[in-house]
C-alpha cells in the first residue's frame, strides 16, 4: 500500500491507495494557505503519521504540490501559495520518514492518475490540463512525465496570451498576459461579469457570490452574458492550446480539474478554436476528453507516481 497526499489551496486530501489504484482510506485537513510554510509541511507529516499509524505496512508516500517542483523535491514556486519559494519539501519529510518518497506538481501527479487508471491508459502521448483555482498542465510522453530541463515542464497556464498586457496589482510580472489570469476561476468570474454589466436582464446579477457553477447552470438557461463569457473563455483556453499542441506535436487532450465540469460549451469551442487555429496536422485530429477521475486525482496520481519508486 501507498501513502497519496494532494496538497490543494483549501484542503489537503490523504488517502491510503492499493498497488493496482483502489482507495482503501482516504482524509482531508483545512490547509490553511495563509499560515507559513512550515505549519503546512507539519500538517503533511502529522498526517503521513496518522495512516501509517494505521496502515503501518504503507510501502511509500506520493505528494502532489500546487506549483514547479524540482526533481530533487524542491518547491521553486507555489503562485498560489504565499512564501512558498525554494522549499526543500522532500528533504523536510525524508528526515523523519524512512520510506520512498515522489514528490511533484499537482497536475502531473493527475495526468499519471489518468495514464496508469484513467482516460490517458491507452495513449501513450497527451497534453494533461487541469482547470479549476489555476490552469495547470503536464506532458505525458511515452507513456512518462516530460519534465524538461529541472522537473517544471508542462506549465500552460503561463503560457503568454496577451503580451502587452501588465501584471496584476501585487503580483509578479510573470502574471503579466498569461492564460491562468484568464481562464482560472477568478478570471472566468470577472469576465462574466464584464459581459453581464451589457444585459441589464442576465441572470447573472441575481447572484451575490457569483461562480463558475453560476455561469455554467445560467449557459443551460440561455443566457446571453453567460454564453458569450464561455465563448470567449474557449477561445482563449483553445488559441493557447493550439501553441501548445503545435509545439509539442501533440493530438489529444485530456482536461481535469473542477471546471472540466462546466457547460459543454466550454470545450466545445475550446476544440472548434483549436480546429482552426492549430496546424492542419494538429488540428484535422485533435481531440479533447475529460479527466476520468475528479476528486480523487491528485491522491491517486501522487500513490502511482510513489508506486514507480518500488
């Protein structure tokens, strides 16, 4: 049995996973994102305690992290994460646990979920995106995590869209122009709601805390504001996976995270935008499939990605 933990900017998901993928345990703790570095590797440890307190035949331990991790397990940057640059995460953990340890990037931990157990087991080459809080993304090549130079590889939500575009107020100028800004769940709201201050009558307005499940269920009710906001999110999601797919000869790809759930428009125009603007190689056999697993990916992927180091 493995120990699979997916750290996430609300809670950090643990579960105890079996060799061939099934959860036998599974937990969550608030991860508290505001509080320093050091609390959150502490929750991690005193959760690694409790299950193998339980489970005390766990044979290795997978971590999944919301940002570029090194291949020595070293967290660069965590955008989402206040003060989480250059942590030395696997070093942390290896000093009080004496079992394997794979550490890595949330999304490509989920692409592994979805090559070894899920909608990528019998492609061997694909583009893994995740769309939820952020945009993220991993390139699975033979069957195997292209890692790039150092382990960051596969980061799309930073691909440049708008490249004159000037970074967010306090944040770096990195942000500037990137995709993430836009089709991450923040951005998606405030498009949304730029398109429904041009319709006094959408149905928009008559949410307080308006969402992207919002926007989604107001698209099935026909609402103008609504489906031009997914319109326009396609677009942009589908021009800068045309880059994408271009550049790494790629025809499939399969797309996670909570927002993967939205509105058929969403990808439906995402696929049409890629159809037209990828190279006619790409684009005559480009498909788009949602993730197999939802919920569970970060834990399961992070249990086979530590399943490879026995």
């Amino acid at each position: 049995m493995i120990i699979g933990i997916d750290i996430g900017g609300t809670y950090i998901k643990s579960a105890v996973v079996s060799l061939e993928g099934k959860i036998i345990h599974q937990q969550s703790v608030l991860t508290e994102v505001e509080k320093e570095p050091e609390f959150i590797q502490q929750s991690i440890v005193n959760i690694i305690n409790q299950l193998q307190q339980l489970f005390p035949e766990t044979r290795a331990i997978g971590i999944g992290v919301p940002g570029v991790v090194y291949d020595d397990g070293i967290v660069r940057v965590a955008p989402n994460f206040p003060n989480w640059t250059n942590i030395h995460l696997k070093e942390y953990i290896n000093q009080r646990f004496s079992l394997p340890i794979a550490i890595d990037n949330d999304a490509n931990v989920a692409a592994i979920a979805e090559a070894e157990l899920g909608a990528g087991k019998y492609n061997q080459h694909f583009l893994f995106i995740t769309l939820g809080t952020g945009v993220g993304g991993c390139i699975i090549s033979n069957g195997n995590i292209f890692r790039g130079a150092k382990g960051g590889a596969g980061e799309v939500g930073h691909i440049i869209i708008h490249e004159t575009e000037t970074a967010p107020a306090n944040k770096p100028s990195y942000r500037a122009g990137v995709l993430e800004e836009y089709v991450g769940r923040l951005g998606i709201i405030s498009l949304a709601k730029q398109y429904a201050s041009e319709f006094s009558d959408s149905i928009l307005h008559s949410y307080n805390n308006l969402d992207v499940h919002n926007i989604s269920d107001a698209v099935s009710l026909n609402d103008r504001a609504a489906i031009d906001c997914f319109r326009r999110i396609g677009e942009m999601l589908g021009t800068a996976m045309s880059t994408a797919l271009n550049l790494l000869d790629l025809r499939l790809i399969i797309v996670g995270g909570g927002i993967s759930n939205a509105h058929p428009l969403l990808l439906k125009t995402t696929l049409q935008t890629i159809q037209n603007r990828a190279l006619p190689t790409v684009a005559q056999e480009v498909q788009i499939l949602t993730a197999h697993f939802s919920n569970d990916a970060g834990i399961l992927g992070a249990a086979m990605l530590a399943k490879r180091l026995l």
